[in-house]
C-alpha cells in the first residue's frame, strides 16, 4: 500500500478546505443561524412539539444530515472533477497508487470535511436549543457512515461529470428535493396516507430518522432498516466505484 | 544491457473508433536521450499516456525496466517522470506544497533538501511561496519539470518540452536535460523542434499515423538521409541555367549569382566531379564553393510526406 500517496493526497484535500475557510466554516454557521431563526423560531413557536420533542431541537438532526448529504457530495464531486477538468489528473493516473488507494485519500478528505462540518453544526445548534444525544456511539456511527456513502456518491459523480452543469444536476436534481422531501423538518407521520408510503421510497428518510433517533431515541421507521438502507446504498456505491476502475470508465481513455 | 523501456505490438483505438495506434514496437535503451518525432496526431502524446498509465492501451504489452505496465504497475510507473504538454497544475497550490505533493504521490519518504535543491536547479527557489496562478508560462513549464523530478525518476518523458517558451529557457532545459543523463536518467522527449532533435537526441524515431515509421541512430540517419547541398558563387552572373546541364538538379538563385546543386551523398556517382567539369568545359567559372548538409528537418518532412 502506497500508505505516502493516500497521505499526501488526504493532506492536499484538506489544505483546500482550510484556505477556503470561510465558504468550509463560516458559511454553515450562518446558514444554519439562518434556519433557526426561520424554522425554529418564526415557524417553530407555532409547532410546538413532536414526538414530544421540541420542534426546534427536532429539526437538529435533519439540518445535520441536509449539510452532510450535500457537502460529501460536493466535496468529494469537486475534488475529482477539477482534477480531470484542468487537466492535472494525468499526475494521479500516473502514479504508482491503486484506485483503491485514490478512493481512500479522496473520499477520506471529503468525508473528514463533511463530518467536521457536521459537528460545527451541531454546536451551532446547541447555542439555540438545549440538546441532549441519548446514543452518542451510534450518532457519530451514522455520522461517519452517511459522510462515507456519500462522498463516494460524489465521487461517482465527479468521474461521471463531464461538465460544471452536470456536476450540479445531481445534487440539484435529486439530492436537494430528497433531503428536503425525507423528513428534515417534520416527521412523516404529519404526512397523508399515501405521501407516508411515497416517502418511504425516498432512502434519505431512513439517514434522517436513524440519525435522529441517536438523538432522541425516537424515530420514524425502525433504526435497524435505516442502518440497513445506508449500509446498501454504501454497498452500491462501492460496486459502482469498482466497475468504474475495472473499466477505466472516463479516466483512462 | 536489457532496454529500460520496451514496448510491443501496442495498438490503441479510442471509443470513438479512430485508431490513433497500429502495432508500435519500441525500444529504448538504457541511458539515451530520444527523440520521437512527428506531425501533429501522429500518436506520439497517446503513446507516452499509454506507457504512463494515462490511457488505457487496446492491445499489446509495455514494460519499464523488466516491469510490465500493468501487472508491476507500482514498480514500473514509479521509475518514471512525465512532463505532459499542456500546463496542468493546480492553480491555487504552492510551488513548494505541489511538488512535495508529487514527491509524496510517488511514494517517495518526504526530503525537503532534495525538492529544495530540484527548485534551485530550475531558478524556482524564489518562487517557491508562490501560488502556482501567480507564476508565468515559462515557470509553469519549470514547474511541471520540477514536479516531474521530485521523485527521482528513472525514464523521464518530454512532451514537447519547450513548445511556447522562450530561447533563454529552452537553452536551460536543453542543458537541464544533459545533466540528467549524466546521472543515468533516460529522456524520451517528443518535439516539434527539430532543432532539438538535432541538438540532443542519440536516436530520432519518427512517427506518423499511429505507426513507427523509422528509428535510427541521429547521425546514422542524417548520414544516411541527408542531401548535400553543392553552392557555387559564380563569377559573372546567368540570366538561366543552359541546356546542357539539364541532367543535373541545378537551382539559379533569383539575381543569377549563385548556383546550387543538390545531390544523394550515398549515391555511387553523386554527380559533383563531373558536374565541375562540365561547368569549366561550358565556361561557367564560380569563385567560391561551399557544401551543405541538409538538417534533420528536411529529413523528416522528407519522409512523412514520403508516406501515401
């Protein structure tokens, strides 16, 4: 194992991060700031309670989850994608690294990125609403997992991109309208009958509601199912990764 | 001494059908400086990118000192350096955190005073601070070089090293490059300068349509191909060249001063003796003769054209 490459490739991913302090640090805070005031206070003091859970701590772990699912993908779509789109992969593809030495160092960085911005996200919110996390060892575990299957999402994407407007259309298209759609801000018991079942469709209901049930104990489908579902897509994502590299599949041809 | 690169029946067509490769065999021997020579689309950038790693190759079997390119990939890519055409770097990254990074890609432990002696060598220790979007294009070219370097290669690829930079730096690169094959390291360098060739190479190939045309030793080659020129300053000018020396290819300069002759120097009677004496026979006296070798520029557009 080419142990130097995954490092120097880890440490370069996360330079970026630091020299682009404000957008990687201070603009979750804000927005975060942002949501509070919006949902927590504005529309929250309407909604009193759910699942006996204050509504303003109960929209935490979806806020989380809403910045973790985008930021690996667009940390690790990036990180891959601007690489090939100036031309300097040809330093990375002639290197003595294996693709899963790349997927390490690559995904490693964008996941540390996000799962660091996820906790100033929680301590932001913990500035606004008293939280307590009931299984800790099991918040960090979906944490780290989601980070992890995620930003080998983007990954796929960056490699798939083959311009800045696809690099978008994903995260855009799809990711956004799930996350907003799988339950960040309301329990899907709120919803009617066949939007109920709809949703359960949407596998970030099951990320949602397993890492909210770290926090509360509470949660809308069965923790089992919701590890289970991230495990999957973790599973189809690396499948992916694999054929992608046994083929060379826009990289090496 | 075994090759240090040997490449064999290498073919490559791409997805989209065009076949930019047919059956190259190559061989570089240990220490040269080569010279792959050939029109633009000749093949010449996908047969570097094949042997780094870069593009999947369609058939054929490539190894790097013994190392097959993909079973001994680790062994073989990382006794390499490439130095692309394009000026690819990251554009927000310190001259010294980009070439440490390369340093650390190839699995190289961390040696500040080998990089530091890498960019002194090439004029970029001032620079080393400096973001990589702040450097001009003749520093880019340096250090794409330097990052080439910084892990002790063995093969080192040249694609078109010095197209676009100055004079002061390509007499730099040129003098770099011999330095380093003092030390043992193999340069494959691809150009469009034949000058460079002229200058540097121990052996040309020449490349065209995806397929090795020739690889010959550089003054075999121009010993063998060459033309010589045979420049006569005359006397008193010509208005036109007479009749009688219609079986020799004779030129007359514009203002009729001067003749030149040019001829096969492998050829069994190049002509030049008995072309002599027929010009004292016709009264046609020069006061000066001068013989030229033709370069390995008219060489190689020669033989591309040469090609149906």
């Amino acid at each position: 194992m080419n142990l130097r490459a995954v490092w120097a490739i880890y440490r370069m991913e996360m330079a970026r991060a630091f020299r682009t302090v404000l957008q990687s640090i201070v603009s979750p805070v804000i927005s975060t700031s942002l949501y509070f005031v919006v949902f927590g206070s504005a529309i929250g003091s309407r909604i009193t309670e759910i699942d006996g859970i204050s509504y303003g701590a109960f929209i935490v772990p979806g806020l989380i989850m809403l910045s973790l699912l985008t930021q690996s993908i667009s940390n690790a779509s990036f990180a891959i994608y601007f690489p090939k789109f100036v031309g300097s992969i040809y330093e990375l593809l002639s290197a003595p690294v294996s693709y899963l030495e790349i997927v390490i160092a690559y995904v490693g960085g964008a996941a540390t990125k996000s799962i660091l911005l996820g906790l100033i996200i929680l301590a932001t919110a913990s500035l606004f609403v008293p939280l307590t996390i009931q299984h800790p060892f099991w918040m960090v575990g979906f944490l780290v997992l989601t980070a992890v299957t995620f930003s080998l999402f983007g990954f796929i994407i960056g490699i798939w991109a083959k311009s800045f407007e696809q690099l978008q259309l994903v995260p855009l298209l799809i990711i956004t309208p799930l996350t907003f759609l799988g339950g960040s801000f309301y329990s899907i018991d709120m919803l009617p009958g066949i939007w109920r079942t709809v949703t359960l469709f949407n596998p970030v209901v099951y990320l949602i509601s397993g890492f909210r049930w770290s926090f509360f104990g509470k949660s809308d489908v069965s923790v089992g199912v919701s590890l289970g579902m991230t495990i999957v897509f973790l599973l189809v994502c690396i499948a992916i990764v694999a054929w992608i590299f046994r083929t060379g599949y826009r990289l090496r041809n | 001494m075994p090759s240090i690169l040997s490449i064999s029946g290498v073919s490559k067509t791409y997805a989209t059908g065009f076949t930019a490769l047919k059956e190259v065999n190559l061989d570089i021997e240990r220490g040269e400086i080569f010279a792959l020579l050939g029109p633009n689309g000749a093949g010449k950038t996908t047969l570097i990118s094949i042997v780094c790693g870069i593009v999947n190759r369609s058939s054929g079997t490539v190894t790097v000192d013994g190392h097959d390119i993909n079973r001994d990939y680790r062994a073989a890519r990382s006794l390499i350096g490439l130095v692309p055409q394009e000026l690819t770097i990251d554009a927000f990254e310190s001259v010294w955190a980009t070439v440490n990074y390369s340093r650390g890609l190839f699995g190289k432990p961390a040696n500040p005073a080998f990089v530091e002696k890498v960019l002194r060598d090439l004029s970029l220790w001032e620079k080393r601070d400096a973001k990589a979007i702040t450097l001009s294009g003749g520093m880019k070219r340096r250090l794409m070089i330097a990052k080439a370097l910084s892990h002790e290669p063995r093969v080192l690829f040249l694609d078109e090293p010095t197209a676009g930079v100055d004079v002061e730096l390509r007499q730099d690169m040129w003098a770099m490059v011999r330095r380093l094959r003092e030390d043992g390291v193999t340069i494959i360098l691809t150009t469009h300068y034949i000058e460079e060739a002229e200058a540097m190479a121990d052996r040309v190939g020449v490349i065209n349509r995806g397929e090795i045309i020739l690889v010959e030793n550089k003054a075999e080659l121009m010993h063998k191909l060459g033309r010589k020129r045979l420049v006569m300053e005359l006397r008193s000018p010509l208005t036109a060249i007479p009749e009688t020396f219609s079986r020799y290819a004779l030129e007359l300069s514009p203002d009729g001063g001067q003749l030149t002759y040019t001829y096969d120097n492998q050829a069994e009677r190049p002509g030049v003796a008995s072309l002599i004496r027929d010009l004292e026979a016709g009264g046609i006296q020069f006061r000066d003769i001068d013989t030229q070798n033709s370069s390995l520029e008219e060489i190689f557009v020669n033989l591309v054209r040469r090609e149906p």
